[in-house]
C-alpha cells in the first residue's frame, strides 16, 4: 500500500508514524508513506495556501488551486482520496478494514476553518472526522487513521493473531479486562477463573465481561 498525506505540517502528520510497528512495515515494503507540504503547490510567490471567506466569517480556508495541483499530481487509477475534517464521517474500525484493501491513499489535511467546498465536490471521496472534537489540524487526525489502517495489511503485526480478540473485531463489543504477572499485586488478585486453565470458562468470563464494560464505557454499541 502507498499513503501520500498531503498537509501543511508533513512532520506532524509523519512522527507518530515513524515509530515502532508502523516504522517496521515501512522497513519491511509492507506500506509507503509520503507525507507532502501543500505549500509546494502553491504559485504565488508568496506561497499561500490560505484565504478568506466568501461571503464573510471567522477564520481562513485552504484555496483551490494549491490541493487541485497536488492532487491531479499524486492520484493514479485507483487511488483513493480522504479529507480529515470534524465535519466528516465518524471513522470505525470497519472503515479501517475497508482502506487497508485498496492500493493507495491520498489524504488530505484540512486546516483554520477546512477547505474550500470544490475540493470535496471535485476530488474528495470521503469526508473522515476521528471523534466529536475539534484538533488544531487535521495531520493529526492523518497519522490516527493511517496507523489503525497499516496495522491491518498483511505482515505488518507480525502475529496474524493478534486482530482477533481486539475490541471493534466484533464493532458491538469492547476487549475483556485482560491482566499479566504477578498473580497478587498489594493485594489485588488476578481473578482466579484466568489462572484456572479451563478454556471454555474462561471464554465465558471474558464475553460476560466485554458486555459489562461495553455498558459502562460504550452503551451505545450494545443499542
Ligand atoms: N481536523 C480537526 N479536527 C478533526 C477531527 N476531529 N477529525 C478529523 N480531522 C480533524
């Protein structure tokens, strides 16, 4: 898979991702990663990526041209092109699923007050938000769905495993409380039914126990 991030903060956007499991896949072919200043498509001279509101308003919007060039420039046959803005779809794990599928990705950053709408009109595919909140930039919301994506392709988690039992694996169900050694820790115990060996119920008290932290933390999953 290729990712090119288009953004005004390719450094933001590329740190989170040059760590650990996500730097490995790059190392090992498993995934490319770009990340582009938007500024290097701007023609003036002095630069400029940002305007004013049409019609009035707070704030500043990314023009046109500038994400028009860069795009034109990166897309290919099958690329897929994302916008970050809090004005999108929330992103699930199922979405994850679905991009780590495709071939390549172009993700757009949104900046001040987003961009300008021809953009979304002309070349965005999908409009992504990462949560009900608003980030100073959306380079930050870039590197969070590239890292749930990467860490699906093939390979990249070394143990195949490893996806199975995690929470969002079943979207309607959180991960059971899980624990390690030692077994009595200033005198709190691992339950004993996990140190028991019994298979059958073990999966028993992790279901009935994914349920009740989905009703405490994610009600709405259960709905
Ligand atoms: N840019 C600013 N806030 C964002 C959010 N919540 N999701 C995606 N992009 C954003």
């Amino acid at each position: 898979m290729r990712i090119d991030i288009i953004t005004l903060f390719p450094e933001i956007a590329l740190a989170p991702l040059s760590e650990s499991i996500i730097k490995r896949a790059q190392a090992a072919g498993i995934v490319e990663i770009f990340a582009h200043n938007l500024r290097d498509w701007a023609t003036d001279k002095h630069k400029k990526t940002d305007d004013y509101l049409c019609g009035g308003g707070q704030g500043m919007l990314l023009k046109p041209e500038p994400i028009f060039a860069a795009i034109e420039e990166l897309r290919g046959e099958g690329s897929r092109v994302l916008l970050m803005t809090p004005q999108g779809k929330p992103f699930k794990q199922e979405m994850a699923q679905g991009y780590s599928k495709l071939e390549h990705l172009i993700i757009l950053c949104g900046h001040y007050e987003g961009v300008d709408h021809r953009v979304i009109d002309e070349l965005v595919n999908d409009e992504i938000s990462i949560g009900d909140y608003v980030l100073t930039n959306g380079a930050i919301a870039a590197a969070v769905v590239s890292d749930a994506i990467i860490r699906l392709l093939p390979g990249a988690l070394g143990d195949e495993r490893s996806h199975q039992d995690e929470s969002f694996s079943d979207p309607n169900l959180l991960e059971a409380p899980a624990y390690t050694k030692p077994n009595s820790f200033n005198g709190l115990d691992v339950p004993e039914v996990l140190l028991s060996g019994n298979h059958g119920k073990i999966e028993a008290w992790k279901k009935e126990k994914a349920v009740e932290r989905t009703k405490a933390n994610r009600p709405d999953l259960l709905d």
